[in-house]
C-alpha cells in the first residue's frame, strides 16, 4: 500500500512517459519479482476471492493460525471454496418465522449492509424527504416507475431493470420513507441484512426451500441445533437483474472444480464424513 502511494506521487510528478515505462518494466524484471518472493507474507497482495456473487461478496483471505486460512479460493474461478472458520464475521439472523426454536445465535448470517457502499447515502443525502420540491419529488406517493436520469447515471441497473418483467419497482421492495431499509406487505421496514423476508413475500415457495435447508447454501456444524451460517437470497441473487441476458435465470454458474488442497496441518478430511445421525 505504501508503494503505491509512492507510485502515485511518482506518477502526479513525472507524468505518463515514467508510467509506460514503470507498467512495461514490472511483469517481466527478475529482480522485481525476486524481491517480490522475497517480502514477508504480510508485505504480499491479499488475496480477495469472492462467495456466491462476484462484485458483491468479496472475501480477504487471512491466516487465522500459519498455514490455516480463514478461506479458500478457487485459482480459476476466485470462488471461496473451503472455510477455516465458517462464522468469520457473521452476526445472528434475526427473527424468522418457523426457526423460533433454533437456539439463540445458531443460526447466524454475514451482514449485507457492509458490502452496499451506496447505502450510507440512499436515505440521508439524496431521499431524505426534505429536499427542494424537484419534479419528481423526493418521496413519490405511488410505486409507479419514474426514470430518473440522476439514479440511472449512479446505478445503472435502475436503467435497464431486469426483475420481474415489468410488473415490480423499486418501491416493492425499498421503504418509501426510509430508504436504508427494505419493505414488507405492511409498508414496515425489513434490514438489508434480512433479504429472506423481502424475497419471501412474493417466491414463497424458495423461501420455504430456503428455510429447510433444500435451497441456497449453509455451512458450519452440521449436528441437529449445531450453530450454521445461512447464506442470504442478494449473497446470490442480484435483486436487480435476476432476468439479465447471458445469466438469465438468475444465478452466474460456475464450472465444477476438484476440491482444494487440505490445509497444512490437517491430515485428511475424515471429520466430512462424521455423521450426526447414524443411519
Ligand atoms: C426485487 C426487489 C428490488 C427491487 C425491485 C429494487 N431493488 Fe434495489 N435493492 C434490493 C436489495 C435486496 C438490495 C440489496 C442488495 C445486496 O444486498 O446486495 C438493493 C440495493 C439497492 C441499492 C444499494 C446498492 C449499493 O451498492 O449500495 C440501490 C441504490 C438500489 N437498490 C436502488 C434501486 C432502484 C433505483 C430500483 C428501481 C429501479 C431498485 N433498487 C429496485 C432490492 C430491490
Ligand atoms: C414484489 C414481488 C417480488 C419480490 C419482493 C421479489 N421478487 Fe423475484 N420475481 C418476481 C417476479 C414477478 C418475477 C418474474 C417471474 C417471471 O415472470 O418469470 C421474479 C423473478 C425472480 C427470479 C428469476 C426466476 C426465473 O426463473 O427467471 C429470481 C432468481 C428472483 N426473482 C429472485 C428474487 C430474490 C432473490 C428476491 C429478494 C431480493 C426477490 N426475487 C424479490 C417478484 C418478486
Ligand atoms: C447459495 C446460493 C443461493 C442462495 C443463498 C439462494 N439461491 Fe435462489 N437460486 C440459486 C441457484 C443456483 C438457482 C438456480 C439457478 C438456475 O436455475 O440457473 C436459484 C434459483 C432461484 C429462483 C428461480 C427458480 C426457478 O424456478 O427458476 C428463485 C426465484 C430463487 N432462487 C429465489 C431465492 C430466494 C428467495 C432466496 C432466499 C430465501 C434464494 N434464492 C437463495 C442459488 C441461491
């Protein structure tokens, strides 16, 4: 990181001619990338990998102990592929209906509201409800589409809007009023932490699946009331372009892989096949 900023001084100073130079210099020099290999490990790039959605679920491999990583990523597709600590920053879910009986924290999440940079803004700066009477005005009092250029130019998922077929908008699923929240049938605010109940109330039938554990994805200790991460609807699905083109049918499929090596210290992967019930 320090380098960079020197590179970046560098570059303001001199100009482009002593970047071209620079970019063509630092592939190919043996004594760069030596010296590279040589830093300790903590001087190196992280390693950023990603979990059900590239762009949207980023993860920054650690060591939790030497040679043990808190994740590891596939080298072709960069998706996480095994966890040293399946809760890694994870909170508990949160009311859902049908799980009251899961003991408390057992079933826990990874917060959606960190990965979304925009939304510190949504219901401060730009749909805070006080702002000069612009046409359209700030809070609309129906859920009809309105295109705004200024929401289009920042997000242009808005533009091209590929959920639904037509028949949703925004304001299905984001609180009027309160835009750093999520909306039930109620008009109530639901956290973007909480997809499940937004999902939930229009594909009923998944949140159900979901719920059983037949769809998405949960990992953690797999014993009757053993403590699991739930993996949320948005850590897969875009919520604003399920329907898009080439990915149509809502998910970006990944090309099957063999498993990753077992980490340094672990002999074999014999505690997989423990199974709970005996059957
Ligand atoms: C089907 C429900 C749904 C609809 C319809 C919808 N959104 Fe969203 N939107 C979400 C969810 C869920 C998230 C959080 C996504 C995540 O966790 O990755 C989100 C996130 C956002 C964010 C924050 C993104 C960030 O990176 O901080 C913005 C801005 C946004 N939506 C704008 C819109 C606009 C504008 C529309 C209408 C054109 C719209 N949304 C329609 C469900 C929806
Ligand atoms: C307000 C109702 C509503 C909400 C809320 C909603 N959806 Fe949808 N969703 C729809 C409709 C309508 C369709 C279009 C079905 C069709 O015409 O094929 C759809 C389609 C989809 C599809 C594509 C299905 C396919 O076979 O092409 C996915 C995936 C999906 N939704 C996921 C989600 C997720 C994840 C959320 C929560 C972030 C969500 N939806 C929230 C109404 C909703
Ligand atoms: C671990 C990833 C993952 C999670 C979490 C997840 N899904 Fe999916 N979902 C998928 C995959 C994979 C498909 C299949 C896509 C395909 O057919 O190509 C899918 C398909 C769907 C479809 C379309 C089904 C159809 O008939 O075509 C809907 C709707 C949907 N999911 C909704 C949800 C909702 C709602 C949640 C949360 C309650 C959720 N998903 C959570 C991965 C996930």
């Amino acid at each position: 990181m320090k380098k960079l900023a020197i590179y970046t001084v560098a570059l303001a100073l001199c100009g482009s001619a002593l970047y071209t130079a620079f970019a063509a210099d630092q592939p190919t020099d043996p004594a760069k990338v030596a010296a590279a290999a040589a830093e300790p490990a903590k001087e190196k790039e992280p390693l950023v990998c990603f979990e059900g959605r590239k762009g949207a679920t980023e993860i920054t491999q650690r060591d939790l102990k030497p040679g043990w990583p808190n994740v590891k990523c596939s080298p072709t597709t960069s998706a996480a592929l095994w966890y040293g600590d399946p809760y890694e920053g994870t909170v508990p879910m949160g009311k859902m209906p049908q799980l009251e009986n899961l003991p408390e924290g057992h079933a826990v999440v990874r917060p959606r509201s960190e990965k979304l940079n925009l939304l510190a803004m949504c219901g401060t700066a730009c749909h805070n409800g006080v702002g000069p009477k612009a046409n359209p005005p700030t809070l609309p009092k129906d859920k009809k589409p309105i295109p705004i250029p200024t929401m289009e130019a920042m997000y242009p998922d808005s533009k091209d809007f590929q959920h639904g077929r037509g028949r949703i908008w925004c304001l299905d699923c984001h609180h009027t009023t309160q835009r750093n929240k999520l909306v039930d049938h109620f008009g109530d605010p639901i956290s973007f932490d909480q997809p499940q109940l937004l999902c939930g109330k229009c594909h009923g039938d998944k949140l159900r699946d979901w719920r059983d554990g037949i769809h998405g994805k949960r990992i953690g200790d797999f014993t009757t009331g053993g403590k699991k991460r739930w993996f949320v609807c948005t850590e897969c699905h875009n919520p604003h372009n399920v329907q898009d083109g080439a990915r149509n049918r809502g998910f970006a499929q990944l090309q099957p892989e063999p498993s990753p090596q077992l980490p340094r210290g672990m002999k074999d992967a014999k505690h997989e096949k423990v199974h709970p019930i005996p059957h």
